[in-house]
C-alpha cells in the first residue's frame, strides 16, 4: 500500500532539512585577502614614509616634499574603511580603523603645520603609526 | 538508522573543545605580543624626551595614542575570539547537521 504525504507536511520536512543544512553561525566578516594585502601594502607605505623622511637631510624634509605620499596612504586608509563599511559584523573593525584614520590624519596635519619633522619626530610617528596598524591585520587574519 | 542524542552532544562538545584549544595560541600570543609593542614604545618615547629630541607636548600626545592603540587591540582580540567562537560553533552545527542528514538516510 503506498502511503500518500501531505504536501503541506512535505514542504514543513524539506523547510526542515533546509534549516539543519544552511545554519552558520556568523559573529564576525568573512575573511578577505584582497583586504589583508591593503592592509599589510598601506602599513608598508606608511613605514617607508617616515623610513625615507629620516633618510632625508632635516632640512629638505618638509610638507610638501612629502605631501603626496601622505595623501596616497590617506586614500588608501580611507579605501580599507569604505570596504569594512559594506561588511556585516563590521563593529570592532570600525572602531580600530576610526583610531588609525584619525591618528594618521593628526600625524599629516602636526607635519603640515611645523613645515619640518625632526628625528625624534620621525621615529615616534613611526612607531605610533605602526601600533595603529598592527591590530587591523591580525584582526583580518584571525577571520583566514 | 538510529540517532543517539548524547552521543552527537558528545561529540558536538569534542569539536568546540578542540577548536578553542587549537586556537587559543593565538589570542594568548596576540595578547603578549600587544604587550611587548607597549613596552617598546614606552621605552623609546621616554628615550626620545630624555634626550629632548622630542617636546613635552609631543611626548603626551604619544601617550595619548598609547590608550587609542590599546582601544584597537582590545577591538582586534575581540575579532579574534569571536572568530574562535564562531569555528567552533560551527564545527558543533556540522556534525549535528551530518548526524540528522545520516538519520535521515539523505
């Protein structure tokens, strides 16, 4: 004898199945290398600046000789936001990007405005700059 | 086929389990590593003041930074452990998921 299943009943069992099969938890974004690499190139450019700016003599080492570098970080930086802001889960990677994009604009703007930037300078941006940085990547990695 | 509840339970708790285990390193040698750039840097701004290559004001901001910086790494350990969460959570899901799909017989 074959028994007949009702379809209301055969569609609530394949919900089912569907559910059991297509359950992920998700608390944070998916993993991205295109955004682990734009992370790792803009905190390499961002060393290299203060790098070349103490290989260049105190004297020549103004603004404006640098002032383009400055912007192309700050684009890049702006970039890595704009792409976290379309990622679900978003939150703790805000907060460490808003830190670093305000960091780095308070680093331009101090250079800006005294013209020239000592050694001691130099090195302490540098240092600082690359705390902001180090967070964001291991974060982006820890999602691998 | 049969479907033993504690037996899924068991083993649904076996791989969160593991997959905190296998990656506890790394919130721990995270956690170390946020440490040891803190010290660094302290140690190479006070170097920086004593030897007045930087200015007083100059020196605070630094340190100003220093708490941003320890806003980002908590941020970032956070990424990190639900990251662990959500393996495990899920590795605990695909082992329940195949239990039902074998019961099943699909």
């Amino acid at each position: 004898m074959t028994r007949v299943i009702p379809v209301r009943k055969l569609s609530a069992f394949l919900s089912l199945v569907f559910m059991l099969t297509s359950c992920k938890v998700m608390l944070v974004p998916q993993y991205s290398a295109e955004l682990e690499n734009q992370i790792a190139n803009t905190a390499k450019s961002t060393d290299k600046l203060y790098i070349d700016m103490m290989d260049t003599p105190v004297n020549e080492r103004t603004y404006h000789a640098f002032s383009e570098r400055y912007n192309d970080i700050e684009v890049e930086i702006n970039s890595i936001q704009l792409k976290n802001e379309a990622r679900p889960k978003n939150g703790d990677f805000l907060v460490i990007i808003k830190n670093l994009k305000d960091a780095f604009a308070e680093a331009k703007k101090y250079h800006k405005e005294h013209k020239i930037l000592s050694d001691g300078e130099a090195i302490a941006y540098q240092a600082t700059l690359s705390g902001y940085w180090k967070p964001l990547y291991i974060a982006e990695k820890a999602l691998k | 086929m049969a479907f033993d509840i504690n037996e899924v339970v068991a083993q649904m708790l076996g791989a969160i389990k593991d997959t905190v285990k296998d990656n506890w390193n790394i919130v721990k040698d995270g956690a170390n590593g946020y440490f040891q750039d803190h010290k660094s840097r302290l140690e190479l701004f006070a170097s920086l003041r004593l030897q007045k290559q930087i200015s007083q004001k100059f020196f605070e901001s630094r340190l100003a930074d220093e708490e941003k910086i320890l806003e980002s790494e908590l941020h970032s350990i956070a990424i990190i452990t639900k990251a662990i969460a959500q393996k495990a959570a899920n590795a605990a899901i695909d082992i329940f998921q195949s239990a039902v799909t074998k019961a099943l017989g699909l």
